[in-house]
DNA sequence: GTCTATACAACGATAGAC
DNA sequence: GTCTATCGTTGTATAGAC
C-alpha cells in the first residue's frame, strides 16, 4: 500500500479521513450503477462525494480499485494484488494465483464471494462492470508471460478461479468447502499454468 | 393441485394428463424446499400431488429427474444424461462431459443458466438440495471408472464445469461467451479428465 | 380396436429398533 | 444378528381417450 494517514489533517478540510473513504464508497456505488464502469468518472463520483478527485487514488489506488470496493466489494487492492502476482518465476504463476485467490477469499469469508455472485447473476450491469475490470485486471497479470491468446487464456484461468470459488464458498460441496487451502493449490495450480502457458488446441 | 379427488380411487386414466406432472412438480417444489432433497420422498410429493408415487417415475424418469425439472429446472434428464456420459471410452470422458454440458446449456439458453445461480446463490435452501443432487449424480458418473478420491474429483470437475458456465452464459467474458464448443472441448476437456483420472496431488 | 395415463402390488436396498 | 418399516423403483392390470 501506499501512505497510511499522513495527510489526513493536512489542509483540515475533514478531520476524519474514514469518513471521506465511507462518502466515496458510497458516491461510488451510486454512480457506477447509474453509468456502468465505462461511464462513471472519478470526477463525478468524487464531486459526488464532495471531496477532490485525488482522494480515490489516494485511497483506493485506482478507479479499478475503488470500483473492486465499492461495487464487486473485493477483498483486495487489484494494483497490490497485481504485484503479489508477478512476483515470482512464471512457472509457478499458476500456483501463486490459485493460492492467493483461496488466501483472500477465505480471509474475506465465503458470504463476500456469495454477496459477488449474487450481483453479478443478478444485474447485467454487474456482470458488464465485472467483466470489463477482470479482462483489464487478467490481461495485465497475464500480459508479462509473453503467451498468445491472452484473451482465451484469460477467459480460461477465470472460468476455473470462478468455479473453484462457486464450489468452495457457494454450493459448498465437500471436500473441497472444508479443505485445506495447499491441497487444492496442488489439484488445481497445473490447470491454470496450463490455462497461462500451456498448449491450449 | 390435479383436484382434490373425491372420487375413490380408480385406476386407469384420468382425465387430463398434463395436470399431474404440473401437480406433481408443484408439491415437489413444496415438499422438496422443507424437506431438502434427501429428506423428500417421492411418496410424500405424489400423496400431496393427490397421485400415486409410481407417476414420478413416468413422468419424471426418477426422483432426481424430478428434482431437477421442479426445482432446479435443468434442461435435462439425469438418467438419460448418465447414460449418454458413461458410453463411451474412459480416456474421452473429459470431452464427452464438457461438449455434453456445453451443448446441453446452448441449447436451453444462458439465461436458464443464470437463473440457476441466482437461485443457488440467493438462497442456501437451493444451494443444499443442488449439492445433494450433484454429488449423487457425479458420483455416479465418476463411479464407473474406478478412480480413489472421488469425492475430491468430483468436486474439482464441478468447479471447472460450473465455471464454464458461469463465464459463458453468466458474466459472458469474451471470447468464452461466444465462441463455438468444439474449441472449448479441446481446450477444458483435458482439465477435467486429469480431475477425474489423473495425478491431483 | 390402439394408446397411454393411471393405480396397485411387489421387489431389492437400507436404516433403525430390539 | 433379526425384524420391521420405509425408501426408490419396476411390473402390470385397468380405465379412459382416441
């Protein structure tokens, strides 16, 4: 992450910071439901929220992360998670990515992901404001490898993330609700290194 | 209902035929939404469907046939799909499930689909009678070929299959969403059959 | 007559009481 | 272990629609 609260009470223009992130959070989910993803712009929400633009990369890194927080609400910064990410040799990304998706995910308690997947089935506009910030987010992740069909590739690694999640924190079918997070890394890691670097028709 | 039925009962025919699979399918929504799927019994929904048990097997092809059109109102028999699954070699099972689930869904429309995620999703009643289902029925499946830990396999195939689903007809991620079926058979299908008879661990 | 929706009986499996 | 009750399922005879 980047400062703390070091600039909290720099100007005195609010004296809690947690307020502005709660006003942006809220002038957020406001209007990415009235624009979409696309549509909405910092400045809007920001103007919204009665604070300067430069508070959402402040506090959330990015546009991508305010929208992770407030609409998807992700357990996760997407520009800190990216970097959690690459960090390591490519032929363990696989492993990293399955680990770090079962790590958070369980962190944040199944109900976060059943909540995601809720909207998501539920309102086309989150599914379009899902899909266009995963594609972004994936095709960064996925971009450093140097493979062909990024997009397919991408496609692939989510339909198996997607799914691990659906099972595990959803239906919740066992073994696999109650497991153990390594285990599943080792089942499941070798389809997605395969799915990023492997032969794929 | 198909009436309370005053007459005393008579075999043979009775009078519009339609109206007991619609009554049936009506209390099994009842019976099997207190009872969850187990705890249901096919005597319990024909006695409150004011018809003989033996009516679910001809309408129905079995109880999970008619826990799957009732409540989770799948496109499809389970018995016949069991039986369309297992016919075939063992080192093609992977691709005869993937181009089966693909062709099956196609066929019934992505938004049937989502809706049974919604419903899943929404409510942990459905997510239970699913679960129950789908380990039966995959069991099932999976019994035939003789491999240890089929429970972990079964649940590692669900996650990939429900996935699938869940990019293509759900959050519809390009180019998934469109794309035809054989080239996702090539590309999952080797993702399954590891699951179902390959190293995972 | 044929066709089929229906009811009833019975089978094998299974779970629990004793 | 034995007995019993109940489960899902199957076979079959029958009544009504055609």
């Amino acid at each position: 992450m980047a400062g703390e609260d070091t600039t909290a009470r720099r100007r005195g223009r609010r004296p809690g910071g947690q307020d502005t992130r709660t006003a942006l959070i809220e002038a957020a989910r406001a209007v990415f439901g009235e624009s979409g993803f696309d549509g909405a712009t910092v400045r809007a929400i920001a103007t919204r929220a009665g604070v300067d633009a430069a508070m959402v990369n402040h506090w959330f890194g990015s546009k991508e992360g305010l929208f992770a927080q407030a609409v998807l609400k992700l357990p996760f910064e997407p520009h800190e998670l990216l970097a959690e990410l690459t960090d390591g040799p490519d032929d363990e990304f696989g492993e990293r990515i399955v680990r770090t998706f079962l790590t958070r995910w369980d962190g944040a308690g199944g109900h976060v992901f059943q909540a995601l997947v809720r909207s998501v089935a539920g309102h086309e506009q989150a599914a379009q404001v899902l899909r266009s910030f995963f594609q972004s987010f994936f095709t960064k992740v996925i971009g450093g490898i140097g493979s062909d069909r990024v997009e397919l590739r991408t496609s692939l690694c989510a339909s198996q993330l997607v799914g691990m999640g659906m099972v595990r924190y959803v239906a919740q079918f066992e073994p696999m609700a109650s497991s153990e997070i390594e285990p599943l890394v080792t089942a499941i890691a070798p389809t997605v290194q395969r799915y990023l670097t492997g032969d794929i028709d």
